[in-house]
C-alpha cells in the first residue's frame, strides 16, 4: 500500500512557550521586511547554563535572516567565553535543523515566494550543541553508510582545489588534536599510508610491465616465423645459443615452401589481424562525454583559429546565461566519444592532474584492456610506442590503489599527488630511468607538486625499477631491451654538427604537429572514417605493412631498431679505411663507398616511411604511445648525418674540420655514427613533446656517459627552441585541443591587455536567469530550482555555481552538482510519497509546491568544507510520510559555499590567470562597487585563452 501524501504546513508555537525548552529564541523582529531586518539585531549572549548533563556554550539569540550571525562573529564571543581554553574548534557548533516544508498554497508556477516566519520554523527545533572538542572529533569522524553512494564530483568537471585543501587542513587538526598513545599511533599510521601506497603502486607498475615486455616480443616475431623447438619463445630467446645462424627460427616463407608471394600475404593478414583485434577490445571503452564534438582546429605559427563552432550547448530551447541568448537545436547536439584505452593517455593524465575528472580513464576495466590492446597494437608492427601507455597504466593503479586508503580516497587534491607519483614509474619500468621518471613527472604532467610528492615520485621510480630489474624480461639483466656505451669522447668540430641535428629535430617536430592536425582534418574528421574507426585502424595497418615489409629497417620493432641504429660498430682489424673488417657486416656499417651510397638511401627511405607513417598513426583509436617511434626518426636522420660525416672525412681527410681527429685518416677512430643518432632521437623527440631535461637524464641513463650529456643537451635545447618557434603546441597540446579538454597551461605566460569587464557579461537577476536571489525569501520551488540548474548545464557548466544574492550583493554559491543532486532525491521521496510510478527519474516532473529553504547566514564553514558526507546522510533517511519526509530534504543550506572567491570587474586578465592557475579555482565571482556583476567559470576563461581576440596571440 502507498503512503499517503499529506503536505504539512505545521505553524511555529509561541517563542515564550519554546525558549525553556531550546538554549535558543529567535528574535520576534524577524520578519520578511529586509527593511526591519536591516535594524534587528543579529547576536545578543547571556550567561552560560547546564542543559540534560551538557555543558553548553553561552546562550546565543539570533536572527535567521540576520547577516550578522557569522562564524567569525562567534569565534570571536568563544574566545572570550569560558570554553576557550578548550583546544581545537572554540567557536560553538550551532546546528539548526532544516525547516519543515513550506507550500505554494495558490499552487501557483512561483520561483520565490515570500513565507512568514511564523509558517516556517518553530522554535524548538533550534538546538544547540557542545563545543567539547573529543565529542566533535568522534562525531564529524562518523560518517553514514549511505553517504559513499554520492559521488562529490561528477564526470567531466573539476575539482575544488581551494576545497580539497580547506578539508585536508582540518582533517589535520583533528588528528593532531587527538590526546595520548592512541593519538600518536593513528597519526603513525596516517603518515605511513602514503610510503606504504606508493611502495605497491611501483611494485605492480613493475609487475604489470613485465608480463607486456615478455607478451610484445612473443607475438611481434610470429609475424615473420616461429620457433620450431618452441613456439611460445620469441627469437631472441629462440637462437640464444645458435649463434650466427639460427636453425631452430623458421620463417614463414620457408613453412609456405618458399612462396614469397604467400609470405609478404601472410605477413599483412597478420599484422592487420592483430590490429583488429587491438581496436576492437579498445572500442570497448567508449565513453561519451557532455561535450559537442570539437572543431577541426589549425594550428598557425602563433595561435589555433577554429573553423567551426565551439559553443557547449545542449539540446533545448533558447537560454540566457550571463545575458547571452543561446539557441540549442531540436535534437541532440552531436557528442564527443573518447575512448579511454586509445592513445598514448599522457595527454589526459596531464588534463586530470590539472584538476578535472575523466571518469573510467584511470579505472580497473581501462587498465586491463590497455595491457591487452597495447601488446596487440605494437605487435602489429604499427608505429607506436608502449612508453606513452606505461604512464598511461602507472596512473590506473595509482587511482586503483588509492581507493583502500581512503586519506587519498576522500580526498581529489591528495589523490593527484599519488597519481603525480604514479605517473615516474611509468617511465621508469619505460626506460629504465628512475631520474628520468621523476623528473618527467615534475616537468611534463604534473600541474600541482609539493615537495613531498617530489620524495614520493622517486620512492616510486626506484621500486619499480628495481623490482622490474628482479624480474629480469630480457633474461639479460637489463630492464630495457638496449643500452649503449662509446669508447671515446667527440671532439670539437662535431659541436656544429650536432647544433645542426638539434635545429633539423626542431624542424621535424614542428612539422610533425603541423603533419597531424592536417591529417586529422581532413581524413579523420571525415564523415565516414569519424563513423568508423575499424576501418581506419584496418586501412593504416595494411598501409603500414605493405610499405614496411620491402625496407630491412622497418620491419624491425621500434626498440630494436633503434638500438642498432646507436649502437657502435665493432671490428677486427687496424688496417686503413678501405680495407676495413667489421664484424658487423650490415648496412649500418658501411665497409666501402657503394656501401655508403646504399646505406644513406636505405635509411633516408626509412625515415621518410617512420616520419610519415608516425604523424598520420597519432589518434588511431588504439593504445599508441609517441615517444620511441619519434625516437627512431631522430635516429634514422642522426645516423645519415654521421655516415655522412664518415664519408665526407673519407672524401676530404685534410679538410679543417677534421683537423682534430686522429693521423691515419680512419674516419672510424673519429666520428662514431651511434653518438648522431643518440642525439638525433633526442632533438626529433623534444621537438614533438618538448621536453628537455627529462629527455636529456633519460638519454643519459641509456648510454651511461658523462661525455655525450653536453651534445644531447645541446641539441634538445636547440630543438626545443626552433619547434616553440614555428610550432607553439606540442603533440600533447593538439590532442588536448581536439579533444576539447579543459586545460589550462601553468607553463606559459599569456598576455593580456583586457580587463574582466570586456568579456564578462553583466547577469541578469530576474525569476527565470541563473541567479538565487534571497532578498525577499529563502525560499525557491524545487521546479524553480531545477529550471535554473538546467540554464547551467545547457551553457556546458555541469561543475559551475548558482550565485546567492542577497539585495544585489554576493553571499554564496550553491554548487550545481549537489543541487542536482539534492533536487533528485527531493523528487525520489516526492514521487514515492505521492504514489507515483516511474521507469526513469528523469521522466518525472519536480513538484513545484515544494519549497527549498536556501540561506547563507546560519551556516559553519566548518560543516561545509569537512563533513561534507553528512550532508547528504540526510537523503538516505525516509522513515516518514507527507511533509516529515522532506523536513531534511527541503533545507539546502548546507550544501551552500559561504567562502566564494570574487574579483573586482576592472581586474586585468592576468590576475584571473594567476588565480586559476595557483589556486585552481573552478570559477571566479565578479563585482563592482560590491555588487554582483556575474560568474566567470575556468572553462569559459579557456575558451578565451583558445579563441578570443588578437590579444591572446602572444604566449611567451
């Protein structure tokens, strides 16, 4: 049988008949009239009294609607009060239960409706509490069972960093408050939680990475044979004891009884089998996000100009937003899909360590598909990396594992500092560099680093190297498949040549950006290929297949080839150069000037393919990372300039520039080829990432020189430099653009010449604007309410703000995702109430005749910023019919931030940068002369950043 739904509207006793019973009266002078509000007093103490055994704070009269009761004011009385040498919180934890549910009695479609007092809120529901700091501690410390089915921050926004630090501080407190032994062991314990996560984190990042070192070699060599004696060994392993020649490794062609025809076949239909499968199980974690689909952008040599519309609207009719008209169509604006498992991931981790949330991208089912798809996708031979991904994977499991501590649970801000961490053993287990890891951290993804996560990164690095290097996946004690060393040092004549290396790298890495956004524009952004993304992944693998299998230096994997490519060639004899004996009798080596001739074209082929085929591969819908194959195009063209130095010593021996090397003209004891394409694959990787000193440490550590640091610096520098100057984004840049992502970049200094007023429209503050104005009541229709949250939504602002106005000027933001919230629950307990039936909530309309009581006055900050979980215990209880059932639920005060940040309206742009960046707010309010102005959210002030006017052209 339903519960009948009975609104109540019980009428408040006598305040002389309630004041015994409650150390509260509420003044008579509160009443509607703001006028006489304006002249009541607001607080008025008398002596302390006892009360049921408790000893209470002094006796606070106030006035609900009185401004003037703020916990500032009575931190100030508690000092002085005879409590006041109680550690802790000392001002009294004043709680005032929500008001019993106020109705439109006309039933009429009312925003705010002016209620009597005496309709509202009896007397002897105002209770007050102790202020015994132990009693606090035990009951803000509880927090319900049903609370954790709230999800504080929604998918796609951002996080309060000002909010996260505030709760973190107080968290603090408490523990430090805590007296004795039991005190000291739980601040122990809370200390170590963080060593302790970060010790498991690096321990599976390793663990993780081994099992895709050995899976990626197995299957990447069965595309060109098998093992006979094992078919489950990869080739390395296979022909370890067989020297130069290798029975027991069978190619294909010799199983498909020397047909080449059948072998070259066969070797596409696997690569493209494997590049199926890979997009396929990637395509599994799609995910639509509330943003329309972005547009094509072109990147120029100063800023990116859109050639579509960017507007954040959802489906609806016309809205006015900060007085702006906005027009959404009929049907459904088309969506971005982002698939969580595609790409590299860095790019996303950098926009999720900057404060906003991407739901399911660092999730159990992403990190599991990944691992798969990512040894599927490298193994298919298409050009990608797996180092990008490791990042990728390292911060699943620095989200996953936090969940079981829950000091890094409870709190987003903490959360990013484990996953900053998390982030270095990625590129530790990636390219055995645990500097090279933590510095990668610092300099390229995180957005906030304090320096105990500096310790905690590099805690993190070590372990997984380490126990990577126990786990041993080459079988030859290295945790990378190459490291190179050179047996003397450059001399000076090569300075110029590697400043050339390092301005050439520039040039590519510019060009590659350039290469894939035009790409993406007209090929991926078409009609047909967006629809399908099975086909493009099918077509670029049976593209990169056919094109790789007539050229002996792509067909190798990434890393090896690169390892051939500067490695340093070994020979026998001491005889002149052209009766030189290599033992490594290949293309690399070269051992007469035909040789040379054929080596500079095999591998300017090479890099023409790599180059190409890596710029055109960004953005597949597979797990694809960026950095090795970029590695290997900068060491196929360091190779060709250090052959070519070879033969130009050979051609011209007494030139000056060679002046310095050896006597007997041997151009092997003076330039060594290897060094080239170290510092090559260094110059063409700055110039698409733009890092520097965390790619200079990385190559360091691979070669384990001190001689060749001072090259490969030079020409990351120089690469760097000339990219930022024809090429302002980087890769990471271009993929957060295209996707739209809210990223604001800490690492650049905009120039501004406007101020807040030129692109800050004024609000209107009318019944239907997004706008809470409470100078008449407190009291807003549920439908009212949900009316104005959609005018937020629709403007694309699911993370943005109702601005609480009292007589024009600013007192609260009311967040739009706990009102959501709470406007949901009010309408589960109205439609259970009335009987309703329903299949989704969505399809049922809010009871206007509800009333929500909305005020910024009788709140403590101390509830809002700490014990936010109790607030929503509230919508968990419905033991009740009729108005009991909403008696909580209709009170949104508490959900009210009584702390927002405002700005002047002739503040210059500069400073609403500093104040986004450095304190990573979500929005800043605008006055003037003290009066609301309007809201200006993080991704509107992005926006403007991207597209706004000429003055956004100059970042330095």
């Amino acid at each position: 049988m339903q519960p009948e739904y009975v609104p109540l509207l019980p009428r408040a006793p006598s305040v002389a008949s309630t004041a015994t019973k409650a150390s509260t009266t509420v003044s008579t002078a509160a009443t509607g009239d703001p006028d006489t509000r304006a002249h009541s007093p607001a607080l008025t103490f008398d002596h302390p009294s006892a009360s049921a055994g408790l000893v209470l704070p002094p006796t606070i009269r106030f006035d609900l609607h009185s401004p003037g009761i703020t916990p500032r004011a009575l931190h100030a009385h508690a000092q002085s009060g005879p409590h006041s040498s109680h550690r802790g919180l000392s001002l009294p934890d004043i709680f005032v239960p929500p008001r019993p549910l106020p109705v439109n009695r006309a039933n009429e479609v009312s925003d705010q409706t002016s209620i009597p007092f005496s309709d509202i809120a009896p007397a002897h529901e105002l209770t007050t509490v102790s202020n015994n700091i132990s009693a606090t501690v035990e009951s803000t410390a509880t927090v319900p069972a049903d609370a954790s089915k709230r999800l504080w921050y929604d998918d796609f926004t951002t996080i309060d960093w000002v909010h996260e630090f505030i709760k973190e501080s107080f968290r603090v407190k408490r523990l430090r408050d805590l007296p004795g032994l039991r005190g000291r062991l739980i601040r122990a314990r809370d200390a170590s939680q963080g060593w302790i996560l970060i010790s498991v984190i690096g321990s599976t990042v390793a663990c993780i990475a081994y099992l895709i070192d050995g899976a990626e070699q197995r299957v990447f060599d069965w595309r060109s044979g098998y093992c006979a004696t094992n078919w489950f060994l990869p080739k390395h392993d296979c022909c370890v004891e067989s020297g130069d020649t290798c029975p027991a490794w069978l190619e294909w062609k010799f199983a498909l009884r020397g047909s080449a025809f059948a072998e070259y076949a066969l070797y596409i239909a696997l690569s493209v089998t494997l590049a199926l499968i890979a997009v396929l199980l990637t395509l599994t974690t799609a995910s639509t996000t509330p943003f329309p689909k972005p547009p094509v952008t072109v990147v120029d040599s100063q800023r990116e100009t859109p050639l579509g519309t960017n507007a954040n609207l959802a489906p609806g009719a016309p809205v006015t937003v900060n007085g702006e008209t906005h027009k959404g169509p009929p049907a459904a604006v088309p969506r971005s899909i982002i698939y969580t498992a595609a790409g590299g991931g860095v790019a996303e981790v950098k926009t999720i360590l900057s404060g906003f949330v991407i739901k399911r991208f660092l999730g159990s089912y992403t990190l599991f598909v990944k691992s798969i798809a990512l040894v599927l996708s490298i193994s298919s031979g298409l050009n990608v990396g797996k180092e990008g991904p490791y990042v990728h994977m390292a911060s699943c499991v620095g989200n996953i594992t936090c969940r079981f501590f829950s000091k890094f649970n409870n709190n987003d801000g903490k959360r990013r500092e484990i996953l900053s961490a998390a982030a270095s053993a990625g590129v530790a287990v990636a390219f055995g560099s645990p500097l090279g890891g933590v510095l990668f951290s610092l300099e390229e993804v995180s957005y906030y680093f304090p320096p105990k996560t500096l310790i905690r990164s590099f805690l993190c690095a070590v372990i997984s190297a380490l126990v990577l290097k126990l786990l041993n996946p080459y079988g030859t004690g290295k945790i990378v498949i190459f490291e190179v060393s050179y047996d003397h040092d450059w001399h000076a004549f090569e300075f110029l040549i590697f400043i050339f290396i390092g301005a050439c790298g520039g040039v590519i890495g510019a060009a590659f950006g350039r290469l894939n956004v035009w790409w993406t524009r007209i090929w991926r952004r078409s009609s047909f290929i967006s629809k399908h993304p099975v086909t493009d992944v099918v077509l670029m693998a049976t593209v990169t297949a056919a094109i790789s299998y007539f050229n002996v230096y792509t067909q190798k994997s990434a890393s090896e080839l690169l390892y051939d490519l500067a490695r340093t060639c070994t020979y026998r004899t001491a005889s002149p150069f052209d009766t030189l004996d290599y033992e490594d009798d290949d293309a690399l080596c070269p051992t007469s000037m035909a040789m040379y001739a054929s080596s500079i074209r095999s591998l300017s082929a090479a890099f023409v393919i790599k180059f190409v085929l890596t710029a055109v591969t960004v953005g597949l819908k597979i797990p694809a990372g960026i950095y090795v194959p970029s590695m290997v195009s900068g060491a196929l063209l360091g190779r060709i300039v250090g052959l070519s130095v070879q033969w130009l010593q050979y051609q011209a021996p007494h030139l000056f520039l060679f002046s310095s090397c050896p006597a007997g003209n041997d151009p092997r004891a003076c330039t060594i080829p290897g060094v080239y394409a170290i510092v090559g694959a260094g110059a063409v990787m700055a110039g698409v990432t733009r890092m520097t000193v965390t790619l200079a440490v990385i190559l360091f550590e691979l070669t384990g020189s001190l001689d060749h640091v001072l090259p490969i610096s030079v020409a990351i520098l120089i690469s760097k430099w000339v990219a930022q100057a024809l090429e302002p984004n980087s890769i990471y840049d271009v993929i957060m653009h295209n996707n739209n992502f809210p990223f604001l970049d800490n690492q650049r200094t905009p120039g501004f010449s406007v101020t807040l007023h030129d692109i800050v429209p004024k609000a209107t503050i009318s019944a239907t604007g997004p706008v809470i104005d409470t100078s008449d009541s407190p009291y807003l229709s549920a439908a009212a309410l949900r009316r104005k949250l959609q005018i937020l939504q629709t403007s694309g602002e699911l993370d943005g703000s109702l601005p609480i106005l009292r007589n024009q000027v600013l007192v609260g933001l009311l967040p739009a995702p706990e009102l959501e919230y709470a406007l949901d629950k009010i309408k589960e307990k109205d439609a259970t109430a009335s009987g309703i039936q329903y299949d989704d909530l969505a399809d049922v309309a809010d009871n206007n005749e509800i009333m929500c009581h909305i005020s910024a006055d009788d709140q403590e900050i101390q509830r809002y910023y700490f014990d936010r979980s109790s607030r929503h215990h509230q919508f968990s209880q419905n033991n009740g019919t009729g108005a009991s059932v909403f008696t909580a639920a209709t009170d949104l005060t508490p959900f009210v931030d009584r702390a927002p940040i405002s700005l002047d309206i002739n503040s210059p742009l500069a400073m609403v940068y500093l104040m986004f960046v450095r304190l990573g707010l979500r929005m800043v309010c605008v006055v003037e002369d003290g009066k609301f102005w309007g809201v200006l959210h993080k991704k509107r002030f992005i926006e403007y950043c991207r597209f706004g006017d000429d003055n956004m052209d100059t970042w330095f």
